[in-house]
C-alpha cells in the first residue's frame, strides 16, 4: 500500500500532515511512504528528515497512491493528481461546502472527514478539534499580546505602575479554555462568557470570572454532547447589552465560539468595536466561518 503525503498548497497554512514520527509508524505496517518536496519545510521539517526514516521524497508522490494525506480538503486542482478509488484524510470541513465535496466524489476519491472521527478515549490521538483548538488559544493570545503592544502583568517601575491588560474570552471550549490559561500566566486580569453553565466552574477553576444572563434558558443551554446551543433572540439581546457593557473596559477580547453545521454566531457587533479603546485588539477564531465578530474577514 501505498500512503502520499501531500504539500499544502494554501499559502497560509503552515502544517503538514505526517511527521517523521508518524512515517516511522507507517512504515512498520508494511506501507510505502512517498512525500510531496516541501510538504514539511514550513513545519520545520526538511525532506531530508522524511527520507531519514525511510519515506521517498518525489515530485510523483501522489501518483498512484492508495491512501493521500492531508491537512485540508483537497482543492479540485490537486484532484487531478489523484487516481480513482484512491482514499483522501483531511480536516474536510464539510458543513456548507456541498460543491467541493461533489467535486472530490465525481473525481472516484473517497474522502474521510477527520473533525467527524468519535470524541471517544479510544480515538483520542486522532481528535484533530481538540489537539488543534487547544493550541489555537494559546497562538490566540500570543498574537493578541504582540498585537496588543503594552505588558499583559501589572508592572511596578521607578517611573510609575503600568496596569494588568484586561482580556476577554468569548466561548469556552477547549480553545477558550486554553487562552484563559495562557492569559492568566502572563499576567492578565480574564473574564469569560459562555452560554453552557458547566463552563462558570471551569472558568473559575482558571482564576477568570465568569460573565453571562443567568436565567432558565442559560441553565438548559447545552446538548448531551456537550456543545452549545443556539439561543433565542431574546437571550441574545440580554447577553449582547451585558457584553456590550463589559466589552467598553477591554484591552484583548478572543472569540471561539462555534456550533457544528452553522455559520459562527456574531457576539461583537460593529458598535461593540466601535466602543472599545484605541490600541486593543479583537482576536476571532471563528473567522473561516464568518466570524464572531462583525465585519471580520479571512486573512
């Protein structure tokens, strides 16, 4: 059998999906390894590494294989390269992208969605959506702080006191979790909001605090999966007028929030933005679908 290794070929994506360690794994059951040049040079992984441990480095890697791995969908110009009846794993993203999935079924290519593999102990080491939104809050803060330009802890000086940059996380999930910490070990004051009650102990077992409309609503506000719900409007509006306040006093404001199959929900409204200091900064997460906060874009 035969496993490719594909290049990412959107610019802006720095990962790939095998490592040496994982072409290691491979090859002990049997399969032959090929890798696109490149694929890993942005991951800090030279081809010479790949051929170190017995992975074949060509500009032919796709052809004929049985199985390509990838980070994201594959594109219908990368389809070409494929051979019918060949198996594709990626991270599909396959809620409102219909056309692109048509595209890859008409091409014979059989694709397997990793973001749809079971939340089970037993496939944990495959949850991409974990392993990846936890190391998105953490970047989240890091790019916010550099972003942000000023010290996150209060610092005491010669010259005066500078105060502790105040952050915000909206949504708290593994993502949202994660910038909490982050923030909070560098220094930060964090609040949060989620719509799920279970996440007031979570937060607070961070050092954060917790804000949001606790009402009856708020208190049914999850799915046996333990995702959010969508709430009424009239939830909505309470929570916006309660973050549109709390929003005023920010100098870093996250947004993770997301709900499998469905456009982003918009929590920072463009008054929202408008209201905050010169010099803060607003990191979404959600952006590749469409974004927590309005007017965000891609890129």
């Amino acid at each position: 059998m035969k496993i490719a290794v594909a290049k990412e070929i959107d610019p802006s994506e720095p990962r790939v999906a095998a490592s040496p360690d994982t072409v290691k794994k491979f090859k002990a059951l049997g399969a032959e390894i090929a890798v696109e040049p490149g694929a890993g040079l942005k991951s800090g992984l030279p081809d010479s590494e790949f051929t170190a441990v017995g992975a074949t480095v060509s500009a032919d890697a796709l052809k004929d294989a049985d199985i390509i791995i990838k980070v994201k969908r594959p594109e219908a110009s990368e389809l070409s390269q494929y051979k019918r009846g060949a198996l594709v794993v990626a991270i599909m993203d396959p809620y409102g992208n219909e056309a692109a999935l048509k595209t890859i079924a008409d091409a014979g290519v059989s694709a397997f969605a990793m973001e749809l593999m079971p939340r089970i102990t037993r496939a944990q080491v495959m949850d991409v959506l974990s392993s990846q939104a936890n190391l998105a809050g953490y970047r989240a803060v890091i790019e916010g702080a550099e972003a942000f330009g000023r010290a996150f802890p209060m610092m005491m000086t010669a010259a005066g006191t500078v105060p502790a940059a105040k952050v915000f996380v909206m949504g708290v999930g593994v993502a949202g979790l994660q910038a909490i910490a982050t923030a909070r070990r560098l220094g930060a004051i964090v609040t949060a909001t989620d719509v799920r009650p279970a996440t007031k102990e979570q937060v607070e077992s961070l050092g954060a605090k917790f804000l949001a409309v606790e009402d009856e609503e708020f208190k049914n506000a999850q799915t046996a999966g333990g995702y959010a719900k969508e709430m009424s409007k009239e939830y909505q509006a309470k929570q916006a007028a309660l973050t549109a306040e709390h929003i005023k006093k920010q100098d870093i404001v996250i947004t993770t929030a997301l709900i499998p199959g469905r456009p982003a929900p918009k929590l920072v409204s463009a008054d929202m933005v408008k209201s905050m200091k010169p010099g803060s900064v607003l990191v979404d997460l959600a952006v590749e679908r469409g974004g927590n906060v309005e007017g965000a874009k891609p890129g």
